[in-house]
C-alpha cells in the first residue's frame, strides 16, 4: 500500500470485513488540518438488513445466548485486556478522526477498557427470583436476553458511548449491531475486529456505518430489532423513540442537555473554576452534559470570573496528537460555523465576552475546526444561545442572590441532564440537589462518571439510564415459569 493512501476500513458483519453492498465509500479527514485519515465503505439498507440478519442467526445458532454467561464473562474480560493492550493504537485513532486531545482519547479508552470490565463481571450474574405462590406450586423467573439489540452512537466520544451500551448487551447474551456517527467510524469498527480475536462468535457484533436516516431507519423499523439505544440528538431521538414506540421495543434516549453549574457563596472558588473549565472546555465543549450555564453568587461572580478567564486564556490550542495541547478542533468545519454562528447570536441579543468568542489567529491552525474557549456575560436568558445546546466551548454566565433564584434560573430549560453545585455546606448541597431537575447532579465535582453509575436525563434530555447493574434489566426479559407440582399424594389407608 502507498504511504500516502488512507487507511482502508470497511463494515464489520458476521465477523468478516466486507465492503458496503454498493461499493460507495467515504473519505474522512483529520479535523486538525483537513488531511485524508481513512476511506470507509458506508452501507446502505439492504447492508443494514444484511446484518440483522446474520446478527439474528447468529443469537440462534451461537453459544453465546445459552451458555451460563461464564463465557460471556471470559471473553468480555479478554477484550478488556486486549484493548487496554492496544490502548495507545486506539486512542491515536480516536484523536485522528475526531480531534480530541490525546490525553482525552486515552481517557476514553480507558474508560471502555473498565466498562468491558465491569460488564464481564455482571455476564454471569443475571439472576432471576422464586416467588411463593398459593398451593402445591412453585413459581420462578428467568431473565433471558432480548435478540438482536441496535445501538446507534454520536461523533463526541465515539468508542465510549457505543460501548457504554454496546457492553452489558453482550454480557445479557444478545447479539448487536452498532451503527456509529458516519463522521467517526474508526474506533468502533477496529473494535469489532479486536472483539472477534478476542473471542466473540462471528454475527454477534457487527458494525454498519451508514446515513443516519436510511441505516438507522432501516435498523430500528425491521422487526428483527427487539431493543435500541441511542444516544444523540434531541430531535433524531425523539424520531427513534416513535418508531420504538410504535414497534412496541424497549428503548433507551441519551440526548442533549444545557447544564447549569451552581457556585454558592460559600464555595471554594479555585476548585470550582477548574471544575468548570473542565465541565464546559473539556472535548472541546463537545459534551451532551457540558455544564454550560454558570449560575454564581452575585458576592463572588467578579473573583469567580477573574479565574475562569485566565483559565481559558491559558488553554494551549492545537492538533490532538501534539504534546502540552489542551484543546483540540472541533469534529467539522460545519460544526465549528454551528458554534460561531451561536456566540453571534448571543453576543446581537446582548451577550458581552468576556474572552475568546472567534477563531484563534495562530495561523498554524488556520486549517483546522478551532473555536477559541469562550465565556459570554449579560445575555438574556431568552436568547436561542442560552435556550438551544451549542455544543462547543461556549459558557453563559448569569448571577444570583437568593438560592430559590438560582434553581428558578437552573431550572428554566428544556432539558435536565445534569447539574453541578459548588459549596462548602452539604446539608444544603443535599437540600439543593434534590430541587434541580436533571438525572446526575455532582456536589464539588466537574462532570463525571463511572461504569458502575447511572447515566441518563429527564425532560427533553432523555429516556431511561445506561451503565451500572441496571443496564443488565434493559437488555433482558423477564420470563414467569409457573409450575403446579400437582395434588399432594394422599396418605394410604392405616
Ligand atoms: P445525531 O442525533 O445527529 O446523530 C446520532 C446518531 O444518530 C448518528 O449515528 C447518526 O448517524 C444517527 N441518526 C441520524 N439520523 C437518524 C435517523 N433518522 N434514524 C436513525 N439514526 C439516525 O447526534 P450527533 O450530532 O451525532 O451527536 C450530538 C448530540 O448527541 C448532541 O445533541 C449531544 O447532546 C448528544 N449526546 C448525548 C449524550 C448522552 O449521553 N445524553 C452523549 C453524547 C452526545
């Protein structure tokens, strides 16, 4: 192969490589500089049909759905070690087609390495119940696995959030097909490959990559599709959860969110202002929970302010892969317009910047997707910037004075994902946490997360949760086995 010539990467189905059923391929491009990465082979519907169907055959037909899970558990556990072996591999790969810093790429790795780990140990412990019942009778539940799960994942962690539910559906005993953002395929379909070494039957994960609409569609409408989980958009999830709805399947939404983050008077400023650079400048902004909205004590905004600033001015921007860089691109030039086009909208409603709000000048990055970390101050809550997820490194800034305020204004959204709060009092951080509305809220913490955890929003950000030993419930059924042992004997005549 020439040097120059992108890596080849074509869909993962019944354990081979093979190229899309049209031959139409895509060329990925380094949000860094716009250099060619890879060419894809995109599938169409009947690639996405093909795979259901050796996914549903392969349910049937493999051990994998009737053994006790001990094999399910062995092998989940090899993929782990696999991966964390391939770690640094993965997490270039990751960095190339998304733009995410290095550090972060290797974060994200890591974290699906525990995942795989954590859902291994969960493979060979789903358990059902004997329940008394009136009579000679002896009643019992199985948790059997559902058939052929779809998982359809976004661009922000790639890798991550399709292994999020992509892992305990494996340790359940289903097969799946994943279909992950057309822009960043890379990482979920060497995945598969590593999965297949490590042991997982052919048919029980495939991958399809593919528009959203005609594959996604095609995936979640068949009725080989017994379960979804999606993670993505407000708007394309509101879509799935009809088809789901109306097919009667289990779903699970992980959409988008605008979280507030609470910084009480009382708070430790320095650690607040690196949790909040965290929770709004880390992936670039690129976060379905960035804790966009700082809501602060109007006695401690001006410190508060001072910190987050130089904070953000210090951020080094550059291309993921370079060392000391803190901040990559964003994943596309269009993503990058999206974003710009926000910060105008804030600023023509009223919005003053505090700092960033363009481009960076350094004409080294002049090709790449970058956004400088911006902070904008004295907007009106009504604007579309304050109303609508950015998703880049953009961060709201208004103050309070009463507490109720603070929940009145955190509250004023449609979404509730998550939120932060920042005190050094608890038994009112408990109080408080109780009153907003999202699905996580972190006392003294940045955004953050374990596999052991649940993750999931109420309102518009969301149905059900994944991770943590629940997720085992949603990749299975629960069956009643009701038996009669019959009449007692009757005593035989003395
Ligand atoms: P998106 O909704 O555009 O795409 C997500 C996935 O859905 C992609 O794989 C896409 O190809 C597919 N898709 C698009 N149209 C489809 C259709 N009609 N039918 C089936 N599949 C379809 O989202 P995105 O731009 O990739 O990701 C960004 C969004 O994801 C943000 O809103 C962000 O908040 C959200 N997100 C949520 C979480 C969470 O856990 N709550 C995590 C990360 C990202």
């Amino acid at each position: 192969m020439n040097a120059a010539e992108p890596a080849r990467f074509d869909l993962f189905i019944g354990g081979q490589e093979i190229p899309g059923h049209d031959g139409e391929r895509a060329l990925l491009t380094d949000p860094a500089d716009g250099g060619a990465i890879a060419s894809v082979a995109i599938a169409g519907r009947d690639d996405a049909l093909h795979a259901l169907e050796v996914a549903e055959r392969a349910f049937r037909e493999s051990p994998w759905a009737q053994d006790d899970g001990a094999l399910r558990a062995r092998v989940l556990r090899r993929l782990a070690d696999r991966l964390e072996t391939e770690a640094e591999v993965f997490a270039r790969l990751e960095t190339s087609n998304m733009g995410k810093t290095l550090r972060e790429a290797r974060g994200d790795i890591a974290y699906v390495v525990r995942t795989l780990e954590y859902a291994s140990g969960l493979a060979d412990k789903i358990e059902g119940e004997t329940i008394p019942v009136p009579g000679p009778r002896f009643d019992y539940t199985v948790r059997e696995p559902l058939g052929v799960t779809v998982h359809i994942a976004p661009w922000n962690y790639p890798l991550l959030l399709a292994i999020r539910s992509v892992a305990p559906a494996l340790a359940a005993g289903n097969s799946v097909v994943l279909k992950p953002a057309s822009l960043t395929p890379l990482t979920a379909l060497a995945f598969a490959r590593l999965a297949h070494t490590a042991g997982v039957p052919p048919g029980i994960l495939n991958v399809v990559v593919g528009p959203g609409r005609e594959v996604g569609d095609a995936l979640i409408t068949d009725e080989r599709c017994r379960a979804v989980s999606f993670t993505g958009s407000v708007e394309v999830g509101r879509r799935i959860g009809e088809i789901a709805g109306r097919r009667a399947i289990p779903q699970t939404l992980e959409l988008g969110g605008k979280s507030p983050v609470l910084v009480l008077a009382d708070a430790d400023l320095d650690r607040a202002a690196r949790g909040i650079g965290f929770g709004i400048f880390g992936n670039a902004g690129q976060m379905c929970w960035a804790a966009s909205r700082l809501i602060v004590h109007e006695s401690v905004r001006a410190p508060l302010l001072q910190k987050v600033r130089a904070l953000a001015e210090a951020l080094r921007l550059g291309p993921g892969t370079e060392e000391g860089v803190d901040m990559g691109p964003l994943v596309s030039a269009e993503q990058a317009e999206r974003v710009l086009g926000y910060i105008n909208t804030a600023r023509k409603d009223g919005g003053k910047l505090v700092t960033g709000g363009a481009r960076p000048d350094d004409p080294k990055l002049a090709r790449g997707n970058f956004v400088r970390p911006t902070v904008v101050e004295e907007i009106p809550t009504t604007s579309r910037a304050v109303r609508e997820e950015i998703f880049g490194p953009v961060l709201s800034v208004f103050s309070f004075r009463e507490v109720d305020e603070a929940v009145r204004i955190a509250n004023d959204t449609r979404f509730g994902l998550f939120a932060a709060l920042w005190t050094r009092d608890l038994g009112s951080a408990h109080a408080l946490a109780r009153r907003l509305d999202a699905g996580m809220v972190a006392i003294n913490d940045p955004p953050n997360t374990y596999p052991q955890t649940p993750f999931g929003g109420v309102k518009d950000s969301g149905v059900g949760t994944e991770q943590g030993r629940r997720s085992i419930e949603f990749f299975t059924r629960t069956k009643n086995v009701l038996v009669n042992l019959g009449s007692p004997r009757k005593k035989p005549a003395s």
